[in-house]
C-alpha cells in the first residue's frame, strides 16, 4: 500500500536558476537547516579550549560543517526542496576531505599577503575559483586525487559555463567575510564574535552548496544522476497529479463540469501543486462560472498567504479583480498585507485599491490608521497630496485615542505643507 498521505517536496529541473538563487537564499534558514545552522554556530565555542584541545576541536566542527553542507549539495542535486535532517548522508569522507582542502585554502589565503601584500586578492581569486569545481568532486565521489585534478576542474567549468559564476561569487564573499571577521573580532567581545560570524559562514557555505546541487540538479543527465526525488515521488504515488491532470484535460473536451467536480477532492489538500488550481480556473472561466471563480480565489488567496508567498497571492488578487474590480480578500490581515506587499513590488494602483477596499470594508478595525497612512504614501506618489490629507483627516476624527493619531495628524500637516509650496 502507498503511503499517499507522505507528500515530498520537489523542484523540477527546469527551474531556471535565477529563481533558484531567489529561493535559495532562505534554504539555510527553512528546516533542520536552521537548527543545524545555529548548533554549529555554537559549538564554535569549542575552540577557546586551550592548547590543541580548541584546534582540535574547531576541526571537528569544520568537518561536521562541510558533512552537512555535502548532504544539503547532495540532496538539492537529488531534486529535494527542502534541507536535509542531520545525519542522513553517507558523507564522511567528503567531510573530512572538504576540511582539509578548506583549511589549506584558508592558509594559502593568510600565508600569501605575509610574503607580499599585492599576492592577497589574486590568490583569493584563484582559491574562490577553483574551490567549487573541487567542492563538488569531493561531495559526489569522495576521492580527493580525482578533485585535485586540474584537469577534473576544466571539465566541470567547461559544463555549467557561466552559471559556475554564483559559487565563485558565494566563495569570495566567504572570504571577504573572514578577512572582515578577523578584523572586527578584535573590537568586539570574542564571545560574542565568534558565534555570530561562524552563523554567517556556515549560513554562506550551505548556500554556496545548495547552489551548486541546483546547478547540477539542472544538468543532472550531463553527470549521469537520476534525480532520487523523482523516484520516491512515483513509488509514494506523487505522479498521481500528473495523472490525475492528464485524465482532467482528456474529459474536459467532451465533459468540462465532471472534469472541474474531478479535481475538488484533491484541490481539498492544501498541498495541491499550483497546476491542478490553474486548470481548475481554467475549467471554470471556460464555463463561465465567475461566482465560483471568485470563491476558490479568496481560499487560494488564503491558502498563499498562510504558506509566506505573497506575491503568488497578489498574482491571484489581479485575477480575481479582471472578473470583479471590486474584489477585496476576505480576510482584513490577508487584505492588508497584500496591500503592503503590492507598494513594496511598484504595484501602487492596486495597492491603492486594496486600502481604500480594506477602509471601507473595516473602518472599525484598529488597523485601520495604518493602511489609511500606506493609502495617503500611495495617493501622494500618484500627485493626489490633497486627497491624501483628505483621506488622513477623516481617519484622524474616526481615531482620536489610536496610538497613531499623532502620526496621522503629523502626516496631515506634511501633506499640506507640501500642497502649499
């Protein structure tokens, strides 16, 4: 029997990388990643044992440091969204010698200013260069010979081409940041400084690794890997949407409304993929059902908003507005996040409708100042400063004991100034 109810996610290789590098930046902070993130941060601690105690530790924590960025490397290039839990991988080797490469990088880099000052930057350079070709030999074969190999190194820069540019750029910043490190650890209290700055590598060094899966995940035929989440997703019954999108498309030539009542029972999930929604719209759009439409937008709406993804959220509320221009999101927290999130992307108009939706929809909410005050910066932008001040003023008079009531006034006062002069 499947175990239907086990939903992994995944990311499809075609996933252009830019939006991989967007996503990317929160892969440290989403999971066990963070956990493991914060731990490793703290035990960095270890290494203000005396002697060779704290050396011997620090290498320590640097091995578990790479282990772990090697598995997330590993499971990226898999096709798996999310940061693996600790300890899943078979990594030792590659950790220990992603250790040992890391620290000899680590020394050419603090050894070659000592001999002369111009030598810093194009040896960090060339070790920034070269640094992922070898970090992904190590990750997948384990064999330190085959990722010392010059040779190995042209052959996996030749096959990403520019996109091998990201872990460079990733590489250097590392290293700025340890040259910035020893520098401000000295002004600041050490124990202090060292768990924060050992945050920001370990953060910048599981990114450089997710990275790098993603490239390979992209071009996984070229390194000959069958991406393993493909695999799990068909033995757990994943393709079933697939499936299940193909068989809606087949009876919606002949039969739209038994293929639309074909997909309510697993729109019902809340980890229906985004292309089982889409042709359920497209089914209801084609048979004219706006009423419906509008119903499944607000609970989509909702349903983003929940999982932190506003913009896929305001791509809905557009829809929904070209079927009804006075559609508002139901819920007045959704409605005026989205109203924030639009100013924040340049889209002032439907900001400014989202607030003037949301003020007269809840006037009696205490959130009302605040999405009065985004309203008042939106009409100002648009050159309606008096309308603005006109907007502030009746919101002032409806709020006279609100906390913001000054700042409204204070506001108004701008406004006018700036409509005088």
């Amino acid at each position: 029997m499947k175990p239907a109810h086990v939903r992994i996610r995944t990311v499809a290789p075609d996933t252009p990388l830019g939006e991989r590098f967007a996503t990317g930046l929160g892969y440290p902070l989403r999971g066990a990643a963070l956990p493991t993130l914060v731990g490793l941060a703290l035990v960095h601690y270890l290494g203000l044992l005396p002697l060779f105690l704290g050396t011997a530790a620090s290498l320590l924590v640097w091995g578990a440091t790479w282990r772990y960025a090697a598995e997330c490397m590993l499971h990226t290039a898999n096709g798996f969204a999310d940061p693996p839990d600790v300890g899943l991988g078979d990594s030792d080797r590659a950790a220990w010698g992603l250790t040992a490469v890391h620290v000899l990088a680590a020394i050419c880099c603090v050894a070659a200013p000592l001999y002369s000052p111009e030598l810093f930057w194009p040896t960090l350079l060339a070790v920034a260069l070269v640094l992922p070709a070898i970090d992904m030999a190590l990750a997948f074969d384990g064999s330190l010979p085959l990722a010392l190999n010059p040779l190995h190194w042209g052959e996996i820069i030749r096959r990403f081409g520019w996109a091998y540019l990201l872990p460079v750029g990733i590489n250097v910043t590392v290293g700025i940041l340890a040259v910035l490190a020893s520098m401000i650890s000295a002004r600041l209290p050490r124990l202090l400084s060292l768990p924060l700055f050992a945050f920001a590598y370990t953060y910048l060094i599981v990114l450089g690794f997710h990275l790098m899966g993603a490239m390979i995940h992209r071009r996984h035929e070229h390194f000959g890997l069958t991406p393993e989440a493909e695999l799990i997703t068909e033995a757990l019954g994943g393709n079933d949407d697939q499936r299940l999108l193909d068989h809606v498309r087949e009876l919606a030539t002949n039969d739209p409304m038994a293929a639309t009542r074909l997909l309510v029972p697993r729109l019902q999930d809340r980890e229906a993929p985004a292309e089982l929604h889409q042709a359920y719209r497209d089914l209801l759009r084609r048979q004219q059902l706006t009423d419906a439409l509008l119903v499944h937008g607000q609970i989509r709406i909702a349903a983003l908003m929940a999982n932190s993804q506003p913009r896929k959220a305001l791509g809905m509320v557009q829809d929904c507005l070209t079927i009804d221009p006075d559609f508002l999101p139901d819920d007045p927290g959704n409605a005026g996040a989205l109203a924030e999130a639009a100013s924040r992307s340049g889209m002032r108009r439907m900001a400014l409708k989202l607030c003037r939706g949301w003020l007269a929809r809840w006037p009696r909410d205490g959130r009302a100042p605040a999405v009065a005050l985004l309203a008042a910066r939106e009409l100002e932008a648009e050159g309606q400063a008096m309308e603005a001040a006109v907007l502030l003023g009746r919101i002032a008079s409806a709020w006279t004991d609100h906390p913001q009531h000054d700042e409204l006034l204070a506001r108004i006062q701008q406004l006018h100034s700036g409509t005088r002069a």
